[in-house]
C-alpha cells in the first residue's frame, strides 16, 4: 500500500532494509543464541545515521520525529526483533531530553547521542513498579548541588550498552507519583552499577540489565526540568513512543509473514505445493490483512503525534495494543503454516514467535493499554454531554 511516504522517509526506510540485511541478518542467529548485542550493529547503526531520526535538526538530528523512528524500527524489526529495540530504546531515552530538557542539556547530550557517539536508555521499571510505574522506590536525595542516588532499576533495555540513562526516581517520597523527579544518570559514575544481565525468551539480542546505585553523586544539573515531574515526564515520553514498540511488533510479523509466503511457495506436500491448498491461502489472507491494519494504524498515530496533537494516549495505546496482537497471532501462524519446522530453531519464525510476545508486555501491558483506552473514552463521553 502506497502511505505517501516523503522521500526522506523512503530513504530510511531503504537505509534500515539494507542494513538489517547485510549486517543484521548474518549474525542474527548468534545474537539470538548467545544473548549479545554486537559491537559492529552498533557502530553500523551509528554510521547509518539512523540514531539521528529522531534527534531535532537543531541537535544534529534529522528531524523526523516518531514516524521515522517508527519506519526504521519496522525495518529492522523485519530482520530482528532484538536488534530493532536496542535501536529504538535510543528514541525513548531521548524522547524525555527532547520533551522537558533545558537547552544546556539538550546541547550537551543530544548531538552525541544522534551521531552514535553516546546511547541512552530509559529507567522506570521497578521490583514493585511494573504497570504501578507511579510506585518508585528508587531514592535521590539533594546534597548541596548533587543528588545522591540509593536503590535499583530493572528490564532496562540497553542496561550496560547505553551511556546514558534517564530515571525515574523519587524525590519526595510522601507525595507519592507526584513526589517524583527524572535525572540523567551518566556510566561509569561512582556507585551506579549493572547488575543481573536478564535471561530472556525473546529479543535475546537486546541487552536488558539491571541498574544498581549505591550513594551515587549525581549533579544537580542532570535534572530533567523539575522536582516532582517525573511521573509527568514518564507519561509523556510513553504516549510518543509506545508507537515505536508497535512499529516494532509490526515489523515482526511482517517479516513472518515473509517467511510463510516463502515457504508455501516451496514446501510441497501431497504432491503440491502448500501454498495451493485452501487452508494455507486462508490463513495466509488473514494475516497479510492484519498486518496491513496495523501498519496503516501506525503510521497515522505517528503522523498525529509529530504534528504536535495534545491528545494522543489513547491512539498510541491502540497502535501498541492492536499491533502487537496481531505480532502474537501472526507468528504463531507462521509456526503452524511451517508445522514441525516452525518449531526448530533451523528456521527464524521460531524465534520471531519468541519476540513478538514482549511487545504484549513492555512500554505497558496491553491490559494497561486497555485501561489507558476505555479512561480515555470516558472523559470524552462527559465532555460530549
């Protein structure tokens, strides 16, 4: 389907395809198998200049905002699930900097950020703060022009690999998720260390580590706006970038579905192909549609969000939610349509089956994606009356 894209985003488009077929694809099974992240994706991704999509032209960037976020992680996603978040957990780490930074910090980090120099990473999630993102237990108390940072972060995707990182922490602790504050934490300070490297089902090739701080300094002027904006913060950079983890669930099945159309043009049974028999074409059709849907509902969510719309949480938690069900239900076909093949590790649906399921859980259940939806129909039920 023709979306009318501009030439700059057939561009990226074409960038990320190249990449996630040349670099990507060779080393996506060892990725896959031995849970890294390869220093040479990383570089590639770098001198692509795929990390300046979405960094402000003003910042070094391209300027291409959520949609070209969301067209390279599809891209990408095709490819390798994994590699595709690593990428965009850059985007959502920025995403709160290009929000609510100051000038200063927008300089400072930004440019570093959009040439591959520095990554960053975003750190909400908790042992107690899940789909409860308001109930942070991670302590910054002030000490003359430092806060002095006590407690853990968890599931950071490019826990280890990025730079720099955004959390969440609490400030003021009796104000609850208005007590809360975000503060760009640098690598390699004095008592902020990587703990448990996670184990995963999927996107094995994103690293996802825990973030340990033990009375760790950080400058005063890492804060991000103000006291108390945290959840604010949190909540903002959310609604832009959950459509990135669409993009990405769509991708996924995009690249399944290739797959499966590959297959049943080529595996025979009963004397013919399988791809001649009625119940493959029917399956086939079905997924092929609702991957369509998904991608056409993307696209415009991300187009609404970069023209500066104010109400975007429930269309956002719809692209996130519906395209990953549809990640979910895509790959599981492509397993039934390659049969006991889909199920070994010899073939890549497999492992797509395995990446689509985090985008049901991650940037917020889609159960919380639920809740987001019918809140916000609600509110403007009354204000219809």
């Amino acid at each position: 389907m023709d979306y009318n894209l501009s030439e700059e985003e057939k561009m990226i488009k074409e960038v990320a395809r190249n990449l996630a077929e040349k670099k990507i694809k060779p080393l996506r099974e060892e990725m896959d198998r031995e849970s890294y992240f390869s220093p040479e994706i990383r570089e590639e991704l770098g001198k692509s200049d795929l990390l300046r999509v979405f960094i402000p032209e003003e910042f070094d960037g391209l300027g291409m905002g959520i949609m070209g976020m969301s067209l390279a992680t599809e891209e990408l996603s095709i490819v390798d699930g994994g590699s595709a978040i690593a990428y965009a957990a850059n985007g959502l780490g920025a995403t709160p900097l290009i929000l609510f930074g100051s000038e200063e910090q927008k300089k400072k980090f930004l440019p570093k950020i959009a040439s591959g120099e520095k990554w960053i990473a975003f750190a909400l999630t908790e042992p107690e703060a899940g789909s409860d993102a308001g109930n942070v237990k991670l302590r910054a108390n002030k000490d003359g022009d430092h806060y002095i940072l006590n407690g853990n972060k968890i599931f950071i995707t490019n826990g280890g690999e990025a730079d720099y990182y955004v959390v969440i922490v609490a400030t003021d602790p009796e104000k609850g998720s208005r007590g809360l504050s975000a503060i760009l934490a640098e690598k390699g300070t004095d008592g902020f260390s990587f703990g448990k490297e996670e184990d995963k089902m999927g996107i094995r090739a994103a690293p996802t580590r825990e973030l340990v701080f033990s009375d760790c300094r950080v400058p005063g002027e890492n804060l991000i706006s103000r006291e108390g904006m945290g959840f604010l913060i949190a909540m903002k950079t959310l609604d832009r970038t959950r459509v990135g983890v669409a993009a990405q669930a769509v991708g996924i099945a995009q690249g399944a579905l290739n797959e499966s159309v590959l297959y049943a043009n080529t595996r025979k049974q009963f004397g013919k192909k399988i791809g001649e028999f009625q119940a493959i074409q029917v399956k086939l059709g079905e997924m092929a549609t609702k991957v369509e849907a998904a991608r056409a509902l993307i696209y415009q969510v991300a187009r609404n969000i970069d023209s500066g719309a104010s109400k975007i949480s429930k269309i956002s938690s719809q692209a996130k939610l519906f395209a990953s069900d549809v990640a979910m239900e895509v790959t599981c076909e492509a397993v039934q349509i390659f049969g006991g093949y889909g199920y070994m590790k010899d073939y890549p649906v497999e492992k797509m089956m395995r990446d689509a399921k985090i985008t049901q859980i991650y940037e917020g259940t889609n159960e919380i994606q639920k809740l987001i939806i019918a809140r916000e129909l609600l509110k403007e039920g009354l204000r219809r009356k």
